[in-house]
C-alpha cells in the first residue's frame, strides 16, 4: 500500500494479521471477551527498500491510520 509517513511517499506490506472475533462475557481474558486485532507491517521506500529510518519518524497516529487501513483491506480480502 501506498502512504505517506512524516510527509515522505514510501509504501507499508502487511507482515502479519490476527482478528479476534469477540468471544462473549463468558472468557478469561476481557481482550477475547471484546474482541482485538493485531496487525504488523514493514516500511518501504518507493522502491521496494527497507526503510527502518522512515519508520522510526512515524507518529503514533500514522501508525494508528496505517494499522486501521491494512485491517480494512485484510478484512475485504485483499491479502
């Protein structure tokens, strides 16, 4: 996916995606019982490069809009 962090064009590729469906009050741990999505992703350059000074820029925000995009595409069926 193509993006922007800190201003800078670069792209992200989805490493890694878990969806845990809520479960119910009925489970032992209030992260089942609600329900979470883990998801983890690599910073590219525009080239395709690794990019791990591009990634430490990244605000907790863009992180966050990142994540939220890459859930919504995996959750379409794009990966």
């Amino acid at each position: 996916m193509e993006t922007r962090i800190a201003g800078i064009p670069c792209r992200v590729e989805l490493t890694h995606c878990f969806v845990q469906k809520p479960l119910g009050p009925r489970c032992d741990s209030d992260l089942d019982c609600y329900g979470y999505a883990d998801v983890e992703f690599d910073v590219l350059d525009r080239n395709g490069r690794p990019a791990p000074w591009l990634e430490r820029k990244m605000s907790d925000s863009e992180r966050s809009e990142i994540e939220a995009l890459l859930l919504k595409d995996f959750e379409d069926g794009w990966y």
